[in-house]
C-alpha cells in the first residue's frame, strides 16, 4: 500500500473519522477571529494558526475560501435560527411576523458587526449582484408568504404582495446596506424617515420608531 505526503498520518485520519467535529472547530475559530479583527483583516494563515495543529489542507478539504466560511456562519449560525424562531411562532399576525424578522435581525448585534466587518464583500459589485439574485430566487417569496398571510388575517392591507415582498428586502437589504459604510448618523436618520414616509405612502406602515431606534443601535455597534 502506498502512503504519500502522509495522507495516513494522524492529520488525514482525524478529519475523517471526525469531518463534523472538524468543520465545527473551523467555523468557532473563524468566527470569533471575525469579530475580533473583522473578516477583511483575518486571513486564512490566521485561522489556521489558531486550529491547533490542523493545516491549511484541512480548511480546504471542507470549504472552498475564506468566503464560503464566513457564508456558512452567517446562514446555519444566524439566518436558519432566525427563521426557526419566525416558524415556531404561533398566533401572531402576518404583519406582526415581518416586524418580528426585522427586529430579530437587527438586535443580533454579533450577527450585525460580523456581516458588515466584511466591507470587501458587502461592497464587491459581484457579491452585490448575487446578493439581489439570492433575493429574489428564495428571500422575497419567503417574505410574501407573510405578507399574503397577513392579507388574509386583515393585518395587511394591499394589492401589491410581490412588490411589498421587494420593498422590504430590498430597501433594507440591498439599498441601505452598503450605504452603511458612506454615511454618518444623521444621514442614516434621514434616510430613514425617507423609508417612513416610503412605506407609509403604501400603506405598509413597517418603519416607526422602535424600527428606527434598532437600526440606530445596530449602527453604533457596528461602527465600534
């Protein structure tokens, strides 16, 4: 049998024999080397030197990039909880279940400094692009499902469930987003209330005050 570039050395067997235990230890190292440094200023090296003894092989037996790791934290760490959590709930009214999300989603302050210590990503044109496709492939249906369920409990009121839908996930998403890097608290605060009065003018009253008060939050801790 040949053994090459000891591929049955401890290393090879352990990844094996352990793939979850091992991807679960690439996931906590890099996520708390993200909000400690931020993602645009952790590299791979720094990963690995904090894996204790595991090599850069070993990172990319299970994932592909730097990229794909911090995607995979922010979905099975942060987005399927969220979402377990919006399924769980019982008794609440359409509308009530899109504020819910909002509101989860913005006081996950950890979830929030982790995204946006990604400039690199949030501003790439490509990840961009792939951001509004991903948007309208799985987001904004999974949203109109709440609106139309809203609409027929009567805690929405509209003719517009898809363009609703887009409103949100878009305005808060993919318009606002990247403009977090441009722009100070007060021109944050006026775009708001521009989005208020967008919103009210469809009679889809989502930004009021307890809204705009997280965001603010969620913008302070991200500014840190």
């Amino acid at each position: 049998m040949i053994h090459t570039n000891g591929m049955y050395g401890g290393e090879f067997v352990a990844r094996n024999k352990y793939p979850e235990e091992t991807v679960k230890k690439i996931l906590d190292v890099s996520e708390q080397l993200f909000l400690e440094k931020g993602y645009d200023h952790t590299t791979i090296q720094d990963i690995i030197d904090h894996l204790g003894g595991l090599t850069k092989g070993v990172i990319y037996h299970h994932f592909k990039s730097k990229e794909e790791i911090f995607n995979t934290i922010l979905e099975k760490r942060y987005a399927i909880g969220i979402t377990d959590q919006i399924e769980s709930m019982k008794d609440i009214s359409g509308f009530e279940k899109i504020k819910k999300i909002n509101s989860m989603s913005l006081r996950s302050l950890e979830h929030q400094k982790l995204a946006f210590s990604a400039k690199s990503l949030i501003t790439n044109p490509r990840i961009i692009g792939e951001l509004y496709a991903e948007a309208f492939t799985n987001i904004i249906p999974y949203i109109k499902t709440f609106v139309e369920e809203g609409i027929k409990d009567g805690s929405i009121k509209t003719d517009y469930p898809q363009e609703i839908a887009e409103l949100i996930v878009i305005s808060t998403n993919i318009w606002l987003a990247p403009s977090f890097y441009k722009m100070d608290e007060n021109a944050l605060l006026n775009k708001l209330s521009f989005f208020k009065m967008l919103y009210e003018g469809v009679n889809f009253p989502l930004i009021d005050d307890e809204y705009i008060d997280d965001v603010v939050t969620m913008f302070r801790a991200i500014q840190e």
